[in-house]
C-alpha cells in the first residue's frame, strides 16, 4: 500500500467512519483474546506446579481401575486436563499410564 501511495497510484482517503468503529473493536477483541491466552497459560502452569500431590494420588489409583479419573478429579477438586498436562510433563510419582 505504502509503494502505491508513493508511487501516486492511490489516494490516501484516510478511514471511514465505520472502518474506524471496526478497527478499535477489533483492537479492543484482539487484547481481549492475548489476555485470554496468556491466563490459560498462567493457570496451566499453576496446575502444573501447585497440584502434585492430588495428581499423584490420582496417578497411584488410576491403575486400581476403581475410580473414573474424571470422578477423583472431581473429588480433589482438580481440573482432569490439569492432570493430564501434569502427566504429559513427566509426574515426579513415575509413570502411570494415561486416563481413558
């Protein structure tokens, strides 16, 4: 765009109205949806950190086939994908095999 202004072939008609309107709206979504990302980050990492020992708890019996891993993450009050990154991230506990 810059290369046609300069070169004469197009004429800087600025935005209009309605394009401005569309622009800040989309600046507006676009910070809204960095800050999204960047706390799903944040809470990934917190699970990942801060919940071992119920992960490991859930780790130790997923093998029993007692319990439905979905059911023991509700009990402990943790989020089944937070056990699963905790599991792909390598668990302290060893290896346990990954929930059905």
């Amino acid at each position: 765009m810059r290369r046609a202004k300069d070169g004469g072939r197009v004429e800087d008609q600025g935005l209009s109205e309605s394009e401005r309107v569309e622009l800040e709206r989309l600046r507006t979504e676009n910070a809204t949806v960095r800050m999204e990302r960047d706390f799903a980050k944040k809470v990934a990492a917190w699970f990942a950190k801060e919940q071992p020992r119920e992960y490991a708890v859930i780790a130790n019996w997923v093998g029993e086939k007692e319990f439905p891993v979905t059911f023991m993450c509700a009990q402990l009050g943790v989020v089944r994908q937070g056990y699963c990154r905790w599991l792909a991230m390598g668990n302290p506990s060893g290896s346990a095999p990954m929930p059905s």
